[in-house]
C-alpha cells in the first residue's frame, strides 16, 4: 500500500554542519513531494517542494534530492542553525487532477547542538 | 493575512459529547483538509474537500463527519466523542488539487 518513512527518528548535529534528513516512500505513481517543519506547538510549514520531473531543487540553505530509481528523498540543510530545530516530515502527493491527498511519513526530529 | 485559523485552540470533552472544530482560510483556496495527529506518527488525513461542494473520506474518517460550509470555511464535528480522538487536529488549504498545503496552529483535543 502508499506508505512514506524515515529512516531516522532523531538526528542530532552541531551548529554549523550540514544536516541530511532521509525519506523512503513506496507508491511509484506520487509526482509531488513536500517537506515540512514543524516547531513545538505549531503548524507544519511549507520548507521545499519537488516534481517527479526533477531530481533535485535548492532554496535557501536548503536542498531536496529526489531518487525515482529507489523512491528515496532527502533533505539536505547547510550550516544547521539553532532555529532548524523541529520536526521534519516528508509528504508524498499523487496529484489525481481532483484532490491532493498528501500523506505524511512519521517525521525525524532534528536536535541542533551548540 | 491570517492564512489558516482554527478554533478552538484547547478543548476539553467528555466521552460521549459532541463538538465542532472550526476552520477558515483567507487565501481564497479551492482545497481544504483536516488530519490529526498523535504522538510519535505523522499526519493522517481524516476529510477532504477538493472544492466547495464536495467532500471526500481520507485515511482515518470513522467517527468524524464535515461541513464545506462554502469556500472559506470547513468544519470538523465529532458526534460522540471517544478517548481515542484525542489528538491534535490540523486543518490545511491548498490552492488547488495537487498543490502546496498550508496549514493552521492546530487544536489540542481531549476527550476524557
């Protein structure tokens, strides 16, 4: 069935590395994933998105990779800062033409160190 | 530009009342949702309403129904409530079918 995972609940760096946060999903047929942050008591928040078109999309300090071959994504975060600490959720879209249905994997929790 | 609200923020139930989250967007959206989400796991898609009019059942709709009231609004009602309903609920929007979702601050619920 449609399915999207992480594979690491909690990642902890240091301020100033680079963070990479991985995502697995299982339908073939998505064409549109999101990454979303979510801090402590908030709403999730819109990060980066990718096509299935593309294989990988940058915004600032932020970068998605996209791995049709074996259905991997991943989020790449450059000079983690104390802010980037959240949770990170992966969404997986298939865009039918009448709804999205996004759906979410358990989210990774980012622990940034001073 | 508020984007997406919901009220309440808090609540708490006894098992067996019934209630209705509220939800409005601003940003003139045609999509809105409603997920919930418990400790430890994702967002899980209870309705959806694609456009106004029409109202879709997603992954966990049982003990759940909605109301697209019209464009800007899409409310969650909970008939009778259960202990396993607690959770916090979160509506989105999207401009369209297919297109980033925009969500609200959430609302804690508790059902005792």
């Amino acid at each position: 069935g449609e399915s999207v995972g992480l594979h690491l609940p909690t990642l902890s760096v240091q301020e100033g590395d680079n963070s990479i946060i991985n995502c697995a999903y299982s339908n073939s047929a998505s064409d549109y994933f999101i990454w979303y942050k979510q801090e402590s008591g908030k709403g999730p928040q819109f990060i980066i998105d990718i096509r299935s078109n593309m294989d990988k999309r940058q915004g600032q300090r932020v970068t998605v990779l996209l791995n049709k071959t074996v259905k991997h994504l991943s989020l790449q975060i450059a000079a983690t800062q104390p802010g980037d600490s959240a949770v990170y959720f992966c969404a997986e879209n298939r865009d039918t033409g009448t709804a999205s249905k996004l759906t979410f994997g358990t989210g990774t929790r980012l622990q940034v160190t001073l | 530009n508020a984007g997406v609200t919901q009220t309440p923020k808090f609540q708490v139930l006894k098992t067996g009342q019934s209630m209705t989250l509220q939800c409005a967007q601003d940003m003139n959206h045609n999509s809105m949702y409603w997920y919930r989400q418990d400790p430890g796991m994702g967002l899980r898609l209870i309705y959806y309403s694609a456009s106004e009019g029409t109202t879709d059942k997603g992954e966990v709709p049982n003990g759940y129904n909605v109301s697209r009231l019209n464009k800007r609004e899409f409310s969650l009602r909970l008939e009778s409530a259960a202990p396993s309903q607690t959770s916090v609920y979160f509506c989105a929007s999207s401009e369209r079918a297919g297109a980033e979702a925009f969500f609200g601050q959430g609302t804690r619920l508790t059902v005792v």
